[in-house]
C-alpha cells in the first residue's frame, strides 16, 4: 500500500517540461511543423497553426538601428534633435512595459504546461504559445537594447553640439502662444462635455458621438501642444545650461519635471529626469548639481506642503476652507487676544498723573480691548475668503439663537456697555445691591461684574440685575457719607448738656476724617422718648476710606459716646421692668421631703 501512494504522488508530481527545441528553433523548424499540423481538408484556420504563423513573422522583423547626425549646429536641429530623444523616452517606456507583461505571461504559461501531462492534447498549444511570448520577449530586448544605445548617442550628442549652438529667447513667446491655446482647448472640451450631458438626458446617440469625435480631435491638438511646450521648455534649459546658469537650469528642469509628471506617466518622467541629470552634471558639475537639486528639493518640498496646505478641507458658504486659511485666522484671533489684553493692561496700569479716573481707564481699556478683537474677527473672516456681505447670514444665525438662549448673554453684554458710557457705576466704587451685599467694584466686564466685600470675597454679579435693580451707591460723586449714630440716656438727664457732651466729645476726638462745611455739620438730635431712655442721634460727616467700613466707623463713634457719657456721669439706662403678683383664691399644696 505504501509503493502504491509513492508511485501515485510521483505520477501526479512530475508534469510536462519546457521544449527547448520549439523554443529555440528557426522559420524553416516552425514551417515543416506548421505542414505536418495542418488540417489539408478544412479551411479553417487552427490554434496551433495561428500561433505558428505569428512565430514566424516575429522571426522575419528585423530591427534597424536610427539615423543620427555627426553633428548639430542650428537651433532647429536642436530641436528636432531633442524631439527625437522625448519620443525614444516614450517608446522605451512603452517596451518596458511590454516586457513586463510577457514576463508575467511566460510565468503563468511555464506554470501551465508543467501542470500538464505528456500526452496532453492542450500541451503543443502551451508549448507554442510559450514560445511564440519567448520570441517576443527576445525581440522586445533587441529593441530596447537599440533605443537605449540611442538615448545615449542623443544625449552624447546634445552635450557636445550644445556648446556651439546659439539659442534665443523665442521658446518663451512660443510657450506663452501654446498656453493660451491650451487654455482655449480645455474650455472647448468642458463645453461639450456639458453638451454631451445634455444630449444624453435626450438620448440623442448621433449627436454625442459627433461630439466625442470632436473631443478625441481636441485631446489630440492638446497632446501635439503639450510636446512642443516641453520641447521649448528643454530648449531654455539648454540655453541656461550652456551659460552655466544654474538658478534657471533647474528652474527650467523643474517645470519640465512638472509637465512630465502631469502629462505623461511616471516612467517616462522618471527616465527623462535621468538624462537631465546627466546634462546637469556635464555642465555644471557633480557638486553644483548636487547642491541645486537638493534646493530644487527642497523647494518642490515646500510647493508639496504649500499645496497640501491650501487643499480645501470643507466649504463654507461655497467658499472652500483650506487648512492653511484655517490655521492662519485662527493665529490672527489668538494674537488679537494677547495684543488686546495687553492694551488692556497698559491702559488700567496708566500713571495716575494723566488725571484719568479709574473708571474712565476701565471704559477705554475694555472699548480697546473690544475693538481689537472685532477688527480680528473681520480680518480671520476675510483670510478665510468668506465675503463679508455673507454676515447676513451670521446675524440671522445669532438672531435666532439669542432668541433660543442666548439672550442672557446679549443682555449682560449690552448691560456691561450701558454702566461703562453711563458711568452710574464705576471702578471703584463702593455699591450696595442688597442688605446682605455691599464691597467696592473691582471690574466690569463683557458679562458680568466684580464687586469686592469688606471679607475679602469676591462676588460675581451679571450686569443686567445691576441695571434693573436698585443699587445704592455710597461713592458715585465722592467719598463723603453722613454715618447716624444712635444712642439712649435716663430719664432725668439733661437733654441740652448731654448734646454738648456729646458734641464737644467729637470736636476733640481729632478723628481727620470728620468733614463739615457749610452745608454739612456735625449734629446731635433727640430723635424720641423711648420706654426706658431718651434717643439721641449723632450726625456725623465722614470722608475717605472710613465711609467704606460702616461698621468700624459706627464702632468708633459709639465708643467716643460711651466714654464722654461716662465721664460726664450721664446715666445709660438699660431695660427696667416692673413684675405684679396678683392674690390667688386657691390652696397651694406644698410637699416636704426628710
């Protein structure tokens, strides 16, 4: 059993071989074959005769190597010369290509035919089609062989001839003839091509071939304008070549380099960029060839970027937004916000000697800093290419979501602007919004305001409760504030001696804050007839800081009373109460403990 599955993998392992001989035979091998093969009785023609007819015509090609003249000495010589030398490029592309593809096909077939057995019926078919793809691949090589000693002899050529050639400056008029053209030829086959649009939504055949064929004329002429583009652009790179002008050598290659890759295919650049290489360093040497094509590198680096940069990432209002705009407006708004907060800073930070108000250093500041970033916004809108008419738009968007939420926000914003013109509350100033909340105004802002208590806590108030509500403020004109004082003696004191006690206390209490004038002087009233005491009242004129700290003033004042009270043995009364017992008629039992 073991030998039986040995011989069956060796039977079924082993198939047929490669024949050498139909291989590597001549025309007379392939015509006795084809009279021993074919069919006299039937006109038709066979596979195997088919493929040995193609044999033997591939064996009757021959290959002539090109003419080329010793030598150049016009211009238009040159031309042609070079003419000749984009066309080799092109076609040796075009045999490598085909090289390729035989290659892969030999491959499968080779594959085929050592499936097959030796007394198969597709073998000589195989056989004949491996051979028939070998003999083109042979000659395909020949022919490379000739177009790459051709190339080399041109470019030979080129470099020895150029020296005494003399180019003029008439490509430049030529290219600028063909790009007008080109640009006329384009917007033609956009034309149509909108024409063939239409004609296929009426299904008019006749029509849409007439003008496809007009098309195929059209991409034609563009191609023929194309190759004579690049042949005035290798004329002014030869030009500069031979003045040794390397800037415009490889500003020139670079253009060639870019019609190559945009118009042709990638093997053909990469050839033709070999040979300009190789013209590179015969005239300009190794080392400056080195260092412009590592600039021109570099360069076409940059352009890489730059393009990617610029590439549209989203539209916008069918204004395309590139990554580029994007990044370059948003560095436009950051720095508005730096610039704008240190305008802020240096104003506030002003010297005082310029006689500007804290306030009106406050409202310059804020308006700036405002300003700035609204001549920002409008700038990031203009980098971005988005038409400023189109803020329309962008209104109604925030008409609709203030309407939706945003109103709060509008409010405190138009709010923070009224204090700032209005001036009713500025910084500085000492406010009281309610019985639980009073400081100094330490900054009003866009949304909101700060206000500082006597803690040291800072509160944030929206600016419209400011404007709608009742604030009080105790140092809108000046820092002047009538403090009242309450206080109570007995009964049975003397009302006229306990008002000059009291006043006398304050005149000498040399406090450098109390301020009088004509129309603002230190008082005592009696303001009552309590149950227990007659009220007095001290009216009382503070300037400065102290009308800030009402408690610690009040404080002051209430101990100057007690003490000038004291030493002028004036009574302070305090509560008395008067407590009756009425008799009771019951008996109130009463429990002793031992």
């Amino acid at each position: 059993m073991r030998l039986f599955f040995i011989i069956l993998i060796t039977i079924f392992s082993f198939g047929a071989d490669i024949n050498k001989t139909l291989v590597d035979a001549n025309n007379t091998y392939y015509k006795n074959l084809l009279q021993k093969i074919k069919d006299k009785n039937s006109t038709t023609l066979t596979i195997n005769e088919a493929l040995l007819h193609q044999i033997i015509n591939l064996q009757k090609q021959k290959i002539h190597p090109f003419n080329l003249p010793k030598e150049i000495k016009t211009q238009d010589e040159y031309k042609k010369l070079s003419t000749k030398l984009f066309f080799l490029i092109n076609k040796k592309v075009q045999i490598n290509q085909n090289i390729q593809n035989l290659q892969k096909k030999i491959k499968t077939i080779k594959s085929e035919i050592e499936k097959e057995m030796p007394n198969s019926k597709n073998l000589l078919t195989l056989q004949l089609q491996y051979a028939f793809y070998k003999k083109g691949l042979l000659l395909y090589n020949k022919k490379l062989s000739i177009y790459n000693s051709t190339i080399k002899k041109i470019t030979n050529l080129i470099s020895t001839s150029l020296k005494d050639i003399y180019i003029d400056l008439s490509p430049l008029n030529e290219i600028k003839d063909i790009d007008k053209k080109l640009i006329s030829i384009n917007d033609s086959i956009q034309k149509y091509n909108i024409d063939i649009e239409r004609l296929k939504l009426l299904n008019n055949q006749i029509a849409i071939k007439t003008i496809s064929n007009e098309i195929s004329l059209l991409n034609k002429k563009k191609q023929e304008l194309i190759k004579d583009k690049l042949i005035d652009y290798f004329l002014l790179y030869s030009r500069a070549l031979k003045q040794k002008d390397s800037k415009n050598v490889f500003n020139y290659q670079n253009t060639i380099k870019k019609i190559l890759s945009n118009n042709y295919s990638k093997d053909i650049s990469n050839e033709a960029n070999k040979i300009l290489n190789r013209l590179d360093k015969t005239f300009l040497g190794k080392i400056e060839t080195i260092k412009g094509a590592t600039l021109q590198e570099a360069k076409n680096v940059l352009a890489l970027f730059w393009q990617e940069a610029n590439a549209p990432l989203f539209n916008i209002n069918n204004t395309p937004i590139s990554a580029f705009k994007l990044t370059l407006a948003l560095i436009v708004f950051i720095v508005s916000f730096f610039i704008g907060s240190f305008y802020k800073r240096k104003i506030t930070n002003l010297d005082t000697s310029l006689k500007l108000s804290a306030s009106s250093k406050t409202l310059i500041a804020n308006l700036g800093y405002y300003i700035i970033v609204l001549i920002a916004f409008f700038i990031s809108l203009k980098i971005l290419g988005v038409n400023l008419s189109s803020l329309a738009i962008v209104a109604g968007a925030l008409s609709v979501g203030i309407g939706f939420g945003l109103q709060n926000i509008v409010s405190n914003f138009i709010s923070g602007l009224i204090l700032m013109f209005e001036k009713s509350i500025k910084i500085g100033d000492y406010i009281e919004f309610s019985e639980s909340l009073r400081g100094r105004v330490l900054d009003i802002s866009m949304r909101s305001t700060t206000i500082t208590t006597n803690d040291n806590i800072n509160v944030i108030v929206p600016n419209r409760e400011l404007i709608e509500n009742r604030v009080i403020n105790w140092t809108m004109n000046d820092r002047i504030r009538r403090f009242r004082i309450p206080f109570g003696v007995a009964y049975g004191s003397d009302a006229h001696k306990v008002i000059k006690v009291v006043l006398d206390a304050v005149k000498n209490s040399g406090y450098g804050d109390i301020y009088h004038d004509k129309y603002r002087k230190t008082r005592v009233i009696m303001t009552g007839m309590g149950d227990s005491s007659l009220n007095f009242e001290l009216q009382v004129w503070i300037k400065g800081e102290e009308t800030l700290y009402p408690k610690r003033t009040m404080s002051r004042f209430l101990i100057l009373i007690y003490d000038a009270l004291n030493e002028n043995s004036i009574e302070i009364p305090f509560p008395q109460r008067d407590l009756h017992i009425k008799s009771i008629d019951a008996t109130i039992p009463i429990k002793m403990e031992s």
